[in-house]
C-alpha cells in the first residue's frame, strides 16, 4: 500500500500546484465561449506550428522544428514537437516559463495527429504564454494500457498580437499572431469537439475499490491506471475503498446523489451489482437509479460490464470511454424469492451447468477469466442434467425475428446518438419501466407480474425441462471477455436474451457448444433455444442440498424464483449507446421489410 499512497501524494501534488491558476484559465475561457457568437476557429496558426481541427482528430503540422532539439530528432519527423512527456502514466503539470522555479521538461516528437476521443483537456495557462492539451496515449499496441501525455504550445506575447514586423521575407513570411479571441475560440471549440453532445465534461465521480476484486490488486490499478486520467479530464473524484461483502449497498442507500453524476466500482461484477440494489432500496430510487449512471473500471475475473460498455477488460481503456461516455438507459430486473426479498439484478440470472460453473469456481478467482474454462471442462464431463419447469412471457420467439428485432434496436440508438441524444432505445413498453415511471421520491416500479409466490399469469407460456443443461438469461451481451452468450441483447429493449440446452449430449459437442460462443457462432448453433422474454419464472424440480442459483454470479437459494424487466429503469455510459459485443450474425442484412421497419 505504501507506493500506491506515495504515487497519489505525488500526482495530488503535482496537480494542486497548477490547479488554482488553471482554474482561472478555465473560467476565463468558459466565459469567453458563452460570448463568442463568431464562427468556430478550425485552424491555428502559431509561430511554429498549426493546429488543424480534421474530422475525428486534431492535425499537428510543425512549421519550424525547436532549434534546440537534437538534429536526428527534428530530422525524423516533421509534424511538430511535444514539449511535455509523462512521468510513468502519471499528469504533471508544469508552471508556465515566466516561474522562477520552472522545471523545462525533455522535448520528443509528437504524435502527428490525437484523435479528438484521446484528448482529456485543453486550455491557456493564467498568464496566456501557453497552450496545453491533455491526452491518453497507447503505450504500446501489445499492452492495452493509457497513459496520459500533455502537450504544450508557446504563445506569441499578447503585445505582439497587433505588432508588424519592421521587414517580413517573401520567402519566410511571418505569421501573425493570433489574438486573445481566436485563442479562446480554438480551445472552446476543440474541447466541443472532445466532448459532443451528449457527452458530459467534468463529471462528477463516486469511486468505489473493491481491494479484493479478482486476483487482487484493484488499489494499484485505480492509482497507476485511472486516477491520473479521471483527473486529467477535470473529474471531481470522492473515493471510497469498500472493506466487507454488501457494504457498497449500504452506501448507495445514503448516497447524496445531487453530489454526482456517475458511481464507479472498480472491481469485478460484484460491486456494480451491490450499487445498484443499494440504489433500488431507496425512498427515491427510480429518481436515483435514473441521476446515476453506473459505470465500471474491470478489476475483477468476469468484467463483463465493462466488456459490453466499452469493449474492453483493460482497466485505462475502460477509463477512457467512461470518460467520454454516452448517457444510456439499462434495463433493470426485479427478482423475487420464495423468502419474499426482492432483488436487483443487471446482469444475469443462471441455472444449472452456467450456475455451477459461476459460483463452484469461486476459490479460483486467482485464476482470472480461465477458471471459467477450468470450470466448464470439469462439469461438462459428468453430463449432469438439472430438472425444472420454465414458465415464461416470450415476446419475441424465432431467431430470425430476434435478428430483426435487434436489426431495429441498434438503427434506432444510432440514430438518437447521431443526433446528440442519449440512448434510449426502442422496444416492448411494460408501463412500469425508467421511461415511464418518472417522478421524484418514488420507489421502484410495482410489479407487474407479482412475485414468485403469486400465482402464474395464464398467458405465460410453460415449458418443461427434463434434461436441461443450462437455463441461461442475460441482460447484457458479454459474460466475460471472449464469451458473447447473448449477442442479440441490447441495453433497453425491455428484454431479457434467454438460453436453454439440453444436458444430456456428448462432451464432444458440449465443447463445440462452448467453442462457438469464442467463434461467434452461438446464436445460430441448433443445440441452443434462444428466445426474448419479459418475465420468466423458474422452478426446479427436486429439492438438491448442492443446488446453486446464480444472479449477476452471486449465489442465491435453490429454490424457485421469478424474474421481470423494467424498461430503461437504470443508466449507464456507453462507447456509444449500445453494447460492443458483435450482435447475431447477419444482423446487418435483414430483409427489405425489416429495414422498413426500422
């Protein structure tokens, strides 16, 4: 623990050293853009360099390399000059030149281009002799990790803005000085284009560290790998480190949630589930599920929210599209018990082989993601078969309708990020969902179903299993990195994706199963009945002491239960509104009615 705190002592220094007059920078410029009503400045000129606004990145052309930079280096490359370089990952500012105690930092070539996704911030230091701009940079292809880089221009003096040289070259004319304005205007609107609508700048964070998570480690990996560019994009961070199992529930119960705008568990798949049931439990929990979204930094074995919210398990990647994160609706699953508790669920719900699997590999989380292989490979062996009755609301059946309804629930979000709005998705309106219950100080919708004690609504379809391998039901895509079990789900549709297989087949195809959810073929695979449903109730069959029930991979009693969506009642951030993982294949190409349809 002692070099993470040293690391933090050391960044937290650094930045509050330059932060108060930046901050004057900052306001300054945020003035100014609220005044400018002159056309966006794509283009800057400065003496040594410019600055063009492309269409996905900021083009750095340099004009004069520094005289001072090693012949080699200004030789090899002539798109500019970096002027800061980080230290291990870690954003430290330096005080503009006019200080006494200036520390001049090593000088490299940079990048010719940073993608406008990559840049955190951007503005003038107090004094205006600079203009800096914060960015994550891929240490490498193979590692998979951000660091934060700076980069930093000179300014002309202002004095100089309106001066004309005595004699300018006609060969060499003398660019001349941008002014105080157009300075104010490039920077306003590089930052727009850093961060377009509907993305929110400066969110405010709550952080929750799980030290526990996974093999371990989540400490280390929020300082090295996610602080520096929260910070970097001038997030207000509160963190929390969580010391005991449930007592992030407890938390988001209290959570003054008029503080933030965004809850990040970094951890595994646990502590996201924890917030929002804690969320769920409150007075105003539609109110408060509907504020907060809640995001994930992938510290655990699974990270399956992560993986389908930003395509990625790597913690910095993760924290980068958070950062940049579109604000999307999530379905949310109320899920009774025989006991009369009512629970939250995001992720899943599992029964049978999945179930085993998720909760009998627990001792192996310092396995990582492969104690789920391990685990498969030693339960498929025995082709144990796991009695039950399925009654469920099936709302959309055959595949290639699946394919369809999928077809028109991506269009649809693309269409509404496209046009600066959130998502929020099309699909079957229960009446008692996010988009329909708003309202301060209300509690979480009714049910519309009731409970699993109740008795069942005759338009349920029933369907009995006497040789189920796995009863399977997701709200989410990917389950864990490389495995897509249900790529026809989208964030909020008002559906649950669900799987049944049988048990009793050979270990021969079990594997080729398995091995089609890694290739992508797991929709199409005969063995797998796949449907969309908006409740489900499950009963198993014999009472079995060992029995295990999994939601969001947390073991619950074996016993019956019962499940039901809520349409858009949680939110979340995404890459770009809807989740990363491949959806069915041939999605892409439904037929001409379908596409008239959408």
């Amino acid at each position: 623990m002692g070099d993470v705190q040293q690391l933090h002592d050391e960044h937290a220094a650094a930045m509050a050293k330059a932060s108060a007059q930046e901050q004057v920078s900052i306001d300054i410029q945020a003035v100014t853009s609220q005044a400018t009503t002159s056309k966006s400045v794509d283009i800057l000129e400065l003496p040594a360099v410019t600055l063009t606004c492309g269409k996905d990145e900021l083009v750095i052309q340099v004009i004069q390399p520094p005289s001072d930079l090693p012949q080699e280096e200004s030789s090899s490359n002539s798109t500019g000059f970096l002027n800061y370089i980080p230290l291990d990952g870690i954003l430290t500012p330096f005080l503009p030149s006019s200080s006494s105690d200036t520390v001049t930092p090593p000088r490299r070539l940079p990048p010719g281009s940073v993608p406008f996704y990559n840049i955190l911030w951007a503005y003038i230091n107090p004094d205006r002799t600079h203009l800096r701009i914060d960015f994550a940079e891929e240490t490498s292809p193979k590692k998979h990790q951000l660091v934060v880089r700076q980069l930093e221009f000179p300014l002309p003096p202002s004095d100089l803005t309106n001066a004309r040289p005595e004699r300018e070259s006609l060969l060499s004319p003398t660019v001349p000085p941008p002014s105080p304005a157009t300075l104010d205007t490039f920077v306003s609107h590089l930052l727009d284009l850093a961060y377009p609508a509907p993305i929110q700048r400066r969110k405010r964070a709550w952080v929750l560290v799980n030290p526990q998570a996974g093999p371990g480690g989540a400490d280390k990996i929020f300082e090295k790998e996610v602080r520096p560019i929260f910070e970097a994009a001038r997030m207000p961070l509160t963190v929390i480190r969580t010391s005991y199992s449930g007592e992030a529930v407890t938390l988001s119960q209290s959570l003054d949630i008029s503080d933030y705008d965004i809850a990040v568990p970094c951890s595994g798949d646990g502590l996201p589930h924890e917030v929002f049931n804690g969320l769920s439990k409150r007075p105003d929990a539609r109110t408060a599920l509907a504020k907060i979204a809640v995001c994930h930094i992938p510290c655990g074995s699974g990270n399956a929210m992560s993986c389908n919210l930003y395509g990625t398990h790597r913690p910095s990647l993760a924290a980068l599209a958070i950062v940049k994160g579109v604000p999307t609706k999530l379905d949310l699953c109320s899920v009774t018990l025989q006991d009369g508790e009512r629970l939250t669920s995001f992720l899943s719900q599992a029964y049978g082989l999945i179930a085993d699997l998720d909760i009998t590999t627990e001792h192996l989380r310092w396995m990582g993601a492969a104690r789920f292989t391990y685990g498969f490979l030693t339960l498929a062996i025995r082709k144990k078969c796991y009695p039950c009755d399925v009654a469920m609301k099936v709302e959309v059946g055959g595949k290639e309708e699946i394919r369809g309804h999928y077809a028109r629930g991506v269009r649809s979000t693309e269409s509404e990020v496209e046009n600066g709005e959130g998502s929020g998705g099309e699909g079957i309106d229960d009446g008692e969902g996010g988009d329909e219950t708003e309202g301060e100080g209300e509690g979480m919708p009714g049910l519309k179903y009731g409970t699993v004690n109740d008795k069942l609504p005759e338009d349920w379809e029933v369907v009995p299993h006497e040789k189920l391998g796995s009863f399977y039901a997701g709200n989410m895509g990917y389950m864990a990195p490389d495995a897509n079990f249900f790529s026809a789900a989208l964030a909020n549709d008002g559906l649950l994706d669900l799987v049944t297989t049988n048990g009793d087949i050979s270990l021969w195809k079990n594997i080729q199963m398995q091995l089609s959810v890694e290739s992508g073929h797991f929709f199409d695979n005969p063995l797998v009945s796949y449907r969309k449903v908006s409740a489900f109730r499950l009963t198993p069959r014999y009472q079995d002491p060992n029995g295990v029930i999994s939601i969001d991979g947390e073991a619950r009693p074996f016993a019956p239960f019962q499940v039901e969506v809520h349409k858009g009642l949680g939110l979340t951030l995404s890459k770009r509104g809807v989740f990363e993982a491949p959806g069915p294949h041939g999605w892409d190409k439904v037929s001409t009615i379908e596409r008239l349809r959408a």
